[in-house]
C-alpha cells in the first residue's frame, strides 16, 4: 500500500487494479500528468463522505436576529431590546435593527435617526455595524456583527452591560 508506481499507460494501470480486485481512481485530473490510484472506490467515497460531514459539523452558522423598534419606544422597552442584542452578540450572531414607522411617524424621520443613532453609539463597544442605517420607505435598517468574542475585554462589556441592565429592571 502506498508505493508509487510513477508513470505508466492507462492499459498497464488498468491491469494492476484487476489483478489486486481494486479500482483505479483519478484523484487529481488537474495534474500533468493526471494522478490516479489503486484502491477501493466504495472505501475510498465513504471516506469523503465522512471528512465533508467532518467539515459541516466545525463550521460556524452565523444567524442574524431582527429586533424591531418604533420611534416612540420607551425608555424600558428600549432597555429590554439593548439587552436582547448583548444576549444575542453574545452567541456570536449578527443582530438587525429594524426603526418601524407607522402613519404620521413617517413625517418626523429626525426622531427616528437620532434613535438609530443612540443605537449605534450604545453598540459601537461590543458591535460593528455592518451595514449602515439604510432608509427603506416606512422603515429604517441597520445591521451590526458582534466585536472578535475571543478577546477576553469584549466578553466582559457585554456581561458587564447585560448585568448593569438588569441591575436597572430591578
């Protein structure tokens, strides 16, 4: 198992693989000359098979959750939604901010940016905006990406700003 045979004809190959009751496999027809090998091919899928779930089982599934707010929101109810964004960076997913305008809110947007704005200046220790505030008709959007969690400092803030919220509910 294992040793080169360097190159040879298709026909020659071919015939080494009958011989030892195995398949002859290209495993990387880029080359030039093309690599193949001598080996049992249902082994050989079942093996990528199990790297590629191998890999899908490490990878990290960033979700991006929405929290709605509305321009006339109290000072409470905008606490509350802070304190579902640290919990939610804090798992590491993206966090959209969606400003909701209804009726004659539409006619005073000012309102609604200087909110997005606290917004962004309450996240910019623990978050990066993403995407900034964008005006789409009744609603305004903002996305922010939680800061590298790997850094020790970062994971404090948010611990420190979800406990200080709570500190405030009480």
């Amino acid at each position: 198992m294992g040793e080169q045979f360097g190159i040879m004809d298709i026909a020659a190959a071919l015939l080494m693989a009958q011989q030892r009751n195995l398949d002859l496999v290209e495993v990387a027809p880029e080359g030039a000359p093309p690599v193949c090998r001598i080996l049992n091919y249902g082994k050989f899928r079942y093996a990528q098979r199990k790297k590629e779930k191998d890999a899908l089982k490490k990878q990290k599934v960033i979700k991006v959750k929405e929290i709605k707010i509305r321009p006339k929101i109290d000072e409470h109810d905008y606490q509350t939604k802070m304190r579902m964004a640290y919990g939610f960076f804090n798992h590491g997913d993206k966090v959209k901010f969606t400003l909701m305008f209804r009726g004659r809110e539409i006619s005073h947007k000012e309102l609604g940016k200087q909110l997005i704005d606290r917004v962004i200046m309450e996240l910019s220790e623990i978050a990066e905006l993403e995407t900034p505030p964008k005006d789409e008709g009744l609603q305004i959007v903002a996305i922010f990406g939680p800061r590298s969690l790997k850094s020790g400092p970062t994971k404090e803030i948010i611990h420190e700003k979800v406990e200080n919220n709570a500190e405030t509910k009480t």
